[in-house]
C-alpha cells in the first residue's frame, strides 16, 4: 500500500489542507516535523515547506513540493476534484478567492506591529467580500456544497480557511449570509469520512505552535 509523509512544521499552516485530503482518503500517512530546519532546509527541493513524500509499494519515493501542488495532486489521487474541467477550474477559482484572505491573515500573525496591523485590516475587508459572495455560491448550489453535490478538494480547503480565519480573529462578529456557512459545516460533518478527520484532528492541533 502507497504511504505518505507530510514534512513540515509542527502547526496546521500550508500543511493541514493535505492532512485533511489523506485522512479523508483513508491513507496510510505520517507528519515529519524538521529535527534541525538549518541544516535539513539545504537538502529539501526548493528550500522549503511542505513537502508530500510518496512512497509506492514499488519502492518509489516521490517528493512533490509546493502546497498548492500537493492539495491537487492530492485530490485528483483520491478522487475529490472536478468531474469535468469546468469542475477543476470552479474549484481552482474558490481556491484562489479564498486565498485572498489566507495570505493577509498570515501578515497578521507576523511580529512586526506595522505588517500586523496591515494584514489584520486587509483580511477583515476581504474576509467580508469573500463570505458574501461565498454565500451567494453556496446557496446558489444548493447542496452545502461548493461543487456538485459532494465533497471535494474546494469544501476540504474553504472548510480549513474558514476555521483559521476564525482563530485569528479576521472575521468580525456577524457575516453575512450566515446560515449558509452554518449548512455547509453541517454538511460536511455529516460525511462519515470527513468526520474520520475531525474526531482525529484534536489532539495533533492540540499541540500546535500555530
């Protein structure tokens, strides 16, 4: 059977989403937290984080670099993207949008008062934008969600964003359209294989450091 590592740091960050797809899949899979990132970052691809490694049953390692990458290798792999390609890029699309806000909720958390406060401010206002026009899509599709009528890579990774924006305070008190994001939790803690993924994702984020 097809093993996978998933080197990176002791946090969720660019790694959860592809702990999310493998737990989902019912792969066998491992983290590899870096011992000494100084001398191991020389060694990596690309000098960083996360890395998936494959390992086949043929005795073949595979190293795949960059999370956006992996998330889609993954979900091709195991069957959580598009059925068609106007599927892919729908779920490219949201993938990107939701980016909007992920990037400018990491400059918050950064120690630096001036960027902090330049990525609290953006990831509020963009957060606002996302989550009205999410909702409209959401409620326009009808199923809780976002494609089709099953889970797929966009449901995986809008489900993590939206709990991180959560956690680090970029979302205000009230959002619109919120019993549309209220549905589309509901629905996918009512898929038997994602719920595999939060009954066992509370102890690993409870030893976080992000």
């Amino acid at each position: 059977m097809t093993r996978y590592e998933v080197y990176y740091f002791a946090g969720s960050g660019l790694a959860e989403a592809a702990r999310m797809l493998l737990e989902y899949a019912g792969a066998e899979w491992s983290d590899k937290y870096p011992e000494n990132w100084e001398t191991e970052k020389a060694l990596t691809p690309y000098g960083k984080l996360p890395i998936l490694i494959e390992h086949g049953d043929d005795g073949k390692v595979v190293e795949i670099v960059e999370s956006d990458a992996i998330y889609r290798y993954l979900a091709r792999k195991f069957g959580l993207y598009g059925q068609d390609i106007q599927e892919d890029v729908q779920q490219d699309t949201i993938i990107s949008q939701l980016k909007e806000v992920q990037i400018p909720t990491g400059l918050s958390m950064q120690s630096d008062e001036h960027i902090k406060k330049y990525g609290a401010e953006k990831a509020k206002e963009a957060s606002q934008h996302l989550f009205e026009k999410h909702g409209e899509l959401l409620k326009k599709n009808g199923t809780g969600h976002y494609v089709g009528n099953r889970t797929t890579l966009a449901d995986i990774f809008a489900y993590y964003c939206f709990k991180m924006f959560k956690k680090y305070g970029v979302v205000g008190e009230s959002i619109p359209h919120q019993e549309v994001f209220d549905h589309f939790e509901a629905t996918l803690a009512s898929d038997p294989k994602f719920k595999r993924y939060l009954d066992r994702t509370e102890a690993r984020f409870a030893n976080y450091k992000f």
